[in-house]
C-alpha cells in the first residue's frame, strides 16, 4: 500500500495516510501565547479539519484522538469546545490525560486517527 505524507518535516509529518487511514501528529495551537484552553482548542481543531480534507475525510470518520492537557483543572473548557465541534453521533474512541507539554504555552495538544 502506498503511504503518502502531509507537511513533512525533519522531525515528523502532520499526516499520514496509509490505505483508507489517516493519522494525524500530535496538534496543537498555533500563535498560543496568551490564548485560552478554549481558544487553543478551536485553534487546533480548525487545523485538524483542515489536515483531514486535505487526506480527502473529515470529522465524521475519526475513529479515535488522543488529548494532552496541561492543566487538568481546564478539562471541561477544552469539552465544551470539543463537544461543540465533533460530529454529532460520530465521537471516537478517545484518551485525555494531563502532561507537561513542549512548551509553557501550549495548554492542549490533540491527535486523531480517522477513517478516509
């Protein structure tokens, strides 16, 4: 099968499509200095949108995310935002833990795997 790469980089790419699967790295908020969970979450899942249409699928075909939060104390403003955006009768299998993430700014990071 053949693998093709999205805004690959050194050190990695933001998609990867391998057959009818698309993975998706960890994403997360871009210019997120002084920005809230809530807005750091729209910012990623706009990236996201975007990542999936251009491996030809969308949010109703995610079949599981992976979610980092910086401060567990912030879960529910990163659900709202989530709960707004996933589409409705198609929410994936997902993780959400609380980690120290690359950079102090960052409040939220997020990878999905989805279906094409």
């Amino acid at each position: 099968m053949k693998i093709v790469r999205h805004d690959t980089a050194v050190r990695l790419s933001k998609a990867v499509v391998h057959g009818d699967t698309v993975y998706l790295a960890g994403i997360v908020a871009e210019a997120p200095k002084g920005k809230s969970m809530a807005e750091q979450t729209r910012s990623i899942l706009a990236q996201i949108d975007g990542f999936l249409a251009k491996a030809g699928t969308d949010k109703s075909r995610l079949l599981s995310a992976n979610i980092w939060v910086a401060d567990m104390a912030k879960f529910a403003e990163m659900n709202a935002v989530w709960d707004a955006w996933v589409s409705p009768g198609n929410a994936p299998a997902r993780a959400t833990v609380e980690a120290k993430l690359a950079s102090p700014d960052y409040m939220v990071e997020i990878m999905v795997v989805a279906a094409r």
